[in-house]
C-alpha cells in the first residue's frame, strides 16, 4: 500500500514539474530566440525549432511515461519518442549548417561549399540518425530497415526517374564545378548570371532580369560557356560591309579608330579590324574587340551606332544590295560645307578654290572630334548640335567649356598640323565643318570682326584650360 502511495505521490509531483517547467522553458526559449533574432544571431532558427517542436515533444514523452506509466513497448510511447529524436537530430543537423555554413565570412572554406553537398550531407546523416532511432526504439535490426528501405528506393527511384536524374546531375556538376552562384554562364539558349544551385535545377537571371530555371540534367547535357573563368570578359564581333570603292585600307584604320574611342573596349587584347572577304555588293570586314560582361550590349550598341556616323564622315557606302547608281545617290546626300557654312550670316562665304579644303562631319553623341594630343588639320565649326570641351588630368575629363552652333574649337589648328591641348566631344547628333589653316585665314581676311570675336572666344577657352591645369597642380601639391 505504501509502495502505491509513493508512486502515486512521484507521479503527482513529476507531473506539477512538468506543469511549471514546461511553460517556464518556453518563456525562457522565446525570449533567447527573440534576443539571437534581434542580433542576427544564427541560432535563432534553431532555438524557434526546440521551442516550437522538440521541447512539446519531449514533455509529452516524459508526461507518457512517467505520469500516464505507459510501458516503453507501447505504441503512442514509441512513435512519440521517433517524432521527438527525429525533430533533435534535424534540429542538431540544422544548428549546424547555419553556424558553420550560413553564418561564414565570404571567402573562407565553409563559405565555398555549395549549399546542395552540404543539403546532400545533411539528408545522408539524418537518414543515419533516423536508422539508428530505429533499431533503438522499435527494437528492430538495422538490416531489415535496410532492406526495406532497399525494396523501397527501388520504387521510389522508378517513380522518380528525372528528378533522381536531376539529384545525381547536379553531384556531378557539383564535383567538376564548372561555374559558381555570381558568375556568367551560357547553356544553350539561356544566358545570364548563376542565383542559385540547388538538387534540382540552377537558377540563371537573364539580361532583363527574369530567372530561368534549367534542370541539372540539361546542364550536364549541355556545353557550358563560362564568361567569368579565367577573366570576366568577353570577346565580342560585328561584321559590316562597305563599297568597293572604299579603299579597304582607309575603312579599316577608320574603324579601328573608332573602337579604339569607345568606352567600355577593353585596351587588351587589343581589338583588330580584319578584311573578311568580297560580297556580290560590298567588300565584308569583321571588327573584333574585348569587353566585360556587363558592358557588353552597351558598347555593342555604342558601336553599331557610331558606325553610321563615321560612314557618314568618311563618306562610306554601306550597301545592302545596291546598284552602282544608288550608291552615288548615296554619296551624293553627303553635306557641302560650303553649303552648311553658307547659313551663318557672320561667315563670309567661301571662295570657290577653298571649297575643297572644308569637309562636313557628322558626330553622334558621346564620340569625339579630337581627343587631346591628336595632330589636328584644321578648324572645327559647329553647324548644328553641341560639343563639350575637356582637359584630361589623371585619366579623368573636366569640361571647361561647352560650345553650340556658329562657335569654333581645336583653334590650335588654325597654324597648321598642332597637337590639340583639349579634347572635344558631341554631346548630342552634331555636323560640324573642319576649315583647313588656309580657309580660315581667308576668312579673317574677309572679315576682320569675325577675327576679332573668333579671338575673344578663343582666349577664354585657354584661359579655362589653364586654370584646369592649375587647379589640377594645387590639388595635386
């Protein structure tokens, strides 16, 4: 009798302990995942989990057994003591990776480990951890686990024959690592950079930004272009084609003068312009150039772009299926300088023998009329649009003036072949007129106000150019 009132009494007191400490723990864990999630600990997510699961879990295993008396072969005994041993060991498992894994500075080991071997390692130590509870609770042999679990897999692995596949793809691909999360690939038709890896698929986020799921097993069919190993650059082609009567000699320096001042071409390797081969209507050039990844649309837009303005400059045809008469159509819309020079009053007209020694240009925005330390030939009038004057100190540009239509630059051409002290870019479409030394003087002859006024303005464009240059000094000193 006394046997069965001391039992009684310990199960009593056993169960008011767990009345109190039960809810106690929970105040206590709440507030701990609360403080780790506020200092963006990583133990947060593993303390919410034992509040959340493993502690009710373990109180109701102890509340069976020592306060109901339930035998451990009993059937809701064991399966709560598989629930709570399986919510420790992922709970165990979790804690770790966020501790060694997640929480990892960029660039140490634990940092570099995919997530899909760790997700791997992870499924592979629970599926251990599960078999031991297993044998421990149910009091089976692990061999029959096994062969169940062999007969089972055998099923499963029918069942899921292309996400297996896509599993064992992406070991695979995970062992010979042929690119990383942040890095620019190409497979097949799908371009963009790697967001994520993971058992079944990779994640690629395209140009315009929208995430392109390819299966782990078109990867591993597929060819990879990696654009970030060994360098993260690019080499890019356009092909273009030109009239026979353009000498190919002439179109090819004008080409490669014009990547050359292209921002976003790579300086190495060094881009080239190749003669490809003679069409029906055209004689075809290819123009090969460097540059990153990122700037690669850009500077092909930039370009392809400028190509036209620098046909229109040197006065190239770019056929597409014309006949000999069309191209001198062509070559005949071209602008006279004469003519464009004609619409400025304050300009004396030009005499018929100078005619030959002015040339209309056409600029889009962003090129350059001269970039400083070019030889200039002569005198650049805007006609129409606007140009930005610079000094360039350390590889950066200041603009000291900006000048618009009816104003000159690259004044040191006025003495013949001079070095510019400027550079000189269009900041919108802009046709100008290169005057020759000569044509100028003549002009000036003609009108000594406009001589007068051409002065003034130039005097201010070097006064501006040297007080860049001392400002340079001083910052400099």
């Amino acid at each position: 009798m006394s046997d069965l009132l001391n039992q009684l009494q310990g199960r009593w007191a056993f169960a008011l302990g767990l009345a109190v400490g039960f809810p106690l723990l929970l105040v206590v864990l709440s507030e701990l995942e609360f403080g780790l999630h506020r200092s963006g600990r990583p133990l947060a997510e593993p303390v919410r989990r034992v509040r959340t699961w493993v502690l009710p879990l373990i109180a109701f295993t102890l509340f069976l057994r020592w306060v109901l008396l339930l035998p451990e072969t009993s059937l809701m005994v064991r399966v709560t003591e598989t629930l709570c041993w399986a919510t420790v060991i992922v709970t165990v498992m979790g804690a770790v990776n966020n501790l060694v894994f997640e929480s990892a500075r960029p660039g140490t080991w634990q940092h570099k480990v995919p997530r899909l071997l760790r997700d791997v390692v992870r499924l592979v130590l629970v599926a251990i951890g599960l078999a031991i509870v297993y044998s421990f609770v149910w009091g089976r042999e692990i061999g029959g686990a096994i062969a169940t679990l062999g007969v089972t897999s055998i099923v499963v692995g029918l069942a899921l024959q292309e996400p297996l596949g896509n599993l064992f793809s992406g070991l695979v691909l995970l062992m010979e690592r042929p690119f990383e999360v942040g890095e620019t690939v190409e497979v097949g038709s799908v371009s963009g950079t790697v967001k994520e890896v993971n058992w079944r698929s990779a994640h690629i986020e395209s140009l315009g930004g929208a995430i392109q799921v390819v299966p782990n097993s078109k990867l591993n069919k597929e060819t990879i272009v990696n654009f970030s190993r060994p360098h993260p650059m690019r080499m890019e082609f356009i092909e273009v084609g030109f009239s026979y009567q353009d000498p190919p000699n002439k179109v090819r320096q004008a080409l490669l003068e014009l990547v050359l001042q292209t921002d976003g071409v790579l300086p190495s390797p060094k881009p080239i312009v190749a003669t490809l081969g003679y069409g029906d209507f055209s004689v075809k050039y290819r123009l090969v150039y460097s540059t990153t990844e990122t700037d690669r649309w850009s500077v092909k837009n930039d370009l392809v772009t400028r190509i036209w303005y620098m046909a229109r400059r040197y006065r190239f045809t770019m056929p597409r299926a014309l006949h000999q008469q069309e191209e001198r159509l062509v070559n005949a819309g071209q602008p006279d300088a004469a003519e464009l020079l004609s619409q400025f009053p304050a300009l004396p007209e030009i005499n018929p023998d100078d005619r030959g020694h002015t040339r209309a240009l056409t600029f889009g925005a962003g090129e350059r009329l001269f970039n400083q330390g070019d030889e200039l030939e002569g005198v650049y009038f805007v006609v129409s649009g606007s140009v930005s004057l610079q000094v360039i100190k350390g590889g950066e540009a200041r603009e000291i003036a900006r000048i618009h239509d009816g104003e000159f630059c690259g004044e040191t051409g006025m003495h013949g072949r001079q070095t510019a002290d400027i550079r000189a870019v269009a900041m919108e479409d802009t046709v100008v007129a290169l005057i020759a030394p000569d044509v100028v003087r003549h002009l000036f002859e003609a009108s000594p106000r406009l001589a007068r006024e051409t002065g003034h303005i130039l005097e201010v464009h070097r006064k501006a150019v040297q007080s860049a240059r001392t400002a340079d000094q001083r910052h400099t000193g």
